[in-house]
C-alpha cells in the first residue's frame, strides 16, 4: 500500500463486511523491527497475564494504554495506519485507546471465544460502537495456529450480551449460533505486515494453536474524539495521538526501543487503574 490511501471499495467494503484485511501495509523490515523487539522484550513478558479459554489451555497477552515513544508507539501513531483507521471512521479524528500484544504460542496457545470488542467497551462509558482495531500480523497466521474467524457482516447485530467462559467474557452462545447461520464464517489467514481493521461489534473469535508455530499479532485500538467515553475507566479517554511520520518505525528501531521501553503504559489488571491514574505516575505518553 505503501503511502496510497485507502480505496473507496475498501472503505465500502469494511462498512459492509465489518472488517477489512490490507495486505503488506507494513513491509518485511518494519515487521521484522517490530518481531524480533517484542520477542526480546523482558518487560512486554513481565506484564503479560494468561487468559483461559474455558478448556484449560491459555492465551497470553500483554496491554497498554499510551503508545509511547517506542517501536510499539511508532506502529500504533503511524501515519500508514492512523490515517487509514481515520478514514474507515469517516473521518473523524482517532486517539489511541489502547494496544495489546497477543501471545499464542506454539502448542499451547488456547482459543479466544467469540466476542465482539464492543462488548466490554459499553461498560466502560464508551456511547457508539464504531471504534476500530487494527490488528497487525507479527507472525504468519494460519488455520493451524489459530488465526482470526470473523462472521462476515455481523457487526450490524447491534451489541450482544456477554458471559464469562473461563477468564473470557464471550458473546451469548445461543445468538452466536443463530449468527453463525445468516453470516459467513471467514478464516482470516495473513502473512507478516499484513494488517486487518475491524469494527468494535465485529463477532471474532480464533481457535487454539496446535501447530509448531507461534501467532504472535499487536492490536491497536482507536476511538474517535466525539466518542469520548463519559466516565473514567481502565483505558482512557480521548488524548489528542501525535501522528509521527511511516519512516520513524525504522529509525527507532531496536537500539530506540530498548533504551525507552519502560515509557509503555502497561495496563496492570489487578489494579485496573485508570487513565487519569497511569497520568499522575508519569506512565502516560
């Protein structure tokens, strides 16, 4: 995609199908920067907390609320990306809501089950539903590993309640099951760079991994700025995103990166603190 725009089919087509899938927005070298940072990352694994998938195996993952000046923040403010998640939200102004880093790894990364985004956000104070994820593929995502499913179209089901299987807050199984007959099911497989934006009431969902393969992706999380949440809760509410320019992914690198990690704002979820208070202890970018 380099520095185009997105298309106005491909705008279309995530208002339409709730997700869109862009190839190679990010090239083998940004990816490469971004593979072998996370994977070195003491930090990104000190804060990572399991999840049970209700069938006693886990996926790890590792959140954050304020991109920082890191490889991670580079990704998340690039203008390749934000632009793009501006434009699929119509172009409203976008601020970083939070990122993750899911960790599947290889044999015992367990499933997520199907749930839309939205779904946990309305608790905290967030009015629409029209955020939008982009999920960028660290490693190749296959159907042995574990890759995103989604259900093509569904995001226009409006908000579904949710219910706790394992440690997983899942959409209500009976509605999945009646939605899994009116929309198609999508296997999202996605090389390295690849990068899949999807809508905040988009059911998703991924099977464990039982191959020999990692499935390691980073998800970033935008609202817009009118979308302001009205309360405060564990990710924050609209702080203006300074925009850096694509080539400053490369510059920092992972000298950049390790000198300057510890700016991440991890989310720490036994105190599920608040934006306001990750401000106060200087963690915010």
């Amino acid at each position: 995609m380099n520095d185009e725009k997105l298309s106005l089919d491909q705008i279309a087509a995530y208002h339409r199908d709730g997700f869109l899938i862009v190839k190679g927005l990010f090239d083998q070298e940004e990816i490469g920067l971004l593979r072998t940072a996370c994977k070195a990352d003491k930090a990104l694994d000190d804060h990572s907390f399991g999840k049970d998938d209700g069938s006693g195996a886990t996926v790890r993952l590792s959140l954050w609320n304020h991109p920082g000046e890191g490889i991670y923040g580079m990704f998340a403010r690039c203008h390749k990306l934000v632009d793009s998640v501006e434009q699929l939200l119509g172009g409203e102004e976008a601020y970083h809501y939070h990122s993750k880093m899911i960790m599947k790894d290889a044999k015992v990364g367990g499933a997520w089950a199907w749930h839309q985004d939205y779904g946990y956000w309305y608790q905290n104070g967030v009015m629409f539903p029209d955020l939008c994820s982009a999920s960028i593929a660290v490693d190749r995502a296959t159907l042995e590993n574990g890759c995103l499913q989604v259900l093509r179209g569904s995001h226009k089901l409006g908000r579904v309640d949710h219910v706790l299987t394992g440690d997983q807050a899942g959409a209500d199984l009976e509605r999945v099951a009646e939605a899994k007959k009116r929309f198609e099911l999508v296997h999202c497989t996605m090389e390295p760079g690849d990068v899949i934006f999807f809508h905040g009431n988009l059911l998703h969902a991924s099977d464990r991994n039982n191959s020999d393969h990692p499935r390691w992706s980073m998800i970033c999380c935008y609202n817009y700025k009118r979308n302001d949440p009205y309360k405060e809760a564990h990710h924050p509410r609209y702080t203006p995103l300074k925009k850096v320019a694509d080539e400053m992914i490369k510059q920092v690198g992972i000298k950049r990166f390790e000198d300057d990690s510890s700016n991440v704002a991890w989310l720490d979820t036994k105190k599920d603190a608040s934006a306001r208070v990750l401000k106060e202890k200087g963690a915010a970018s």
